[in-house]
C-alpha cells in the first residue's frame, strides 16, 4: 500500500508556481520539489495545512491511495494497531514566542495474509 501525494497535481491545476508556494507557505523550492517527487517518506499535519490554505483545498485532495500490485491482502489486527502507532510530536516556537505543535506522524506496520 502507498499513499502518494499529489502537491504538483493540485499546485498546477491551481496555476501556482513552485516559487510562489513556497513564498507563500515559507518551504524552501527544494523542499517542495522533493515532496513534488517523492523523496519524502512524511509530511507533518502543519505541512498539510500551510499547502491547503495556500492551494484552497482540503488534506484529501493531496492524497492518492494505491493499493499493492502483488496481489496479498493487507490485515491490522487491533491490536497490531495498538502498538504499532508511533506518535511523535514536535514542538517549535512561533514569532510570538508561543510554542506550537507541528508534527504528529502515525507510522503503521502492514502484516500481510
């Protein structure tokens, strides 16, 4: 299973270069091009937000599921899912001094059938 992202996808049909999304949600253009491409294994929930106010959509829409092309079926089992969420929250301070969260990653372990 994978779960693509599909910022160049949502980006160009908005009419929005690299440049101006990263001025505007303050990524650097090699960030955003690596996302872009694929070479991130993660984006933080503030990521998400920065990209969809400046692109005007919703989380879902830069999501794309793929399914496996080997043909096994993916099982969790309850508990599998239980101890195999990993949270990890980051904290950093914003220009008013305040501190914020930022990340929150939940990684799963896929146990095939």
């Amino acid at each position: 299973m994978a779960v693509l992202i599909t910022l160049k996808k949502v980006r160009e049909a908005k009419g929005i270069s690299q440049n101006d999304l990263a001025r505007i949600t303050g990524y650097s253009v090699q960030n955003i091009q690596k996302i872009e491409q694929g070479r991130v294994s993660s984006l933080t929930l503030d990521a998400f937000d920065r990209f969809c106010k400046a692109l005007d959509c919703l989380p879902g829409d830069l999501l794309v599921y793929t399914p496996d092309d080997d043909g096994s079926k993916e099982t969790i089992s309850q508990e599998q899912t239980k101890a195999n969420i990993t949270v990890n929250a980051k904290q950093t301070t914003n220009s008013s001094g305040r501190k914020k969260s930022v990340g929150l990653v939940l990684k799963f372990e896929k146990k095939t059938a």
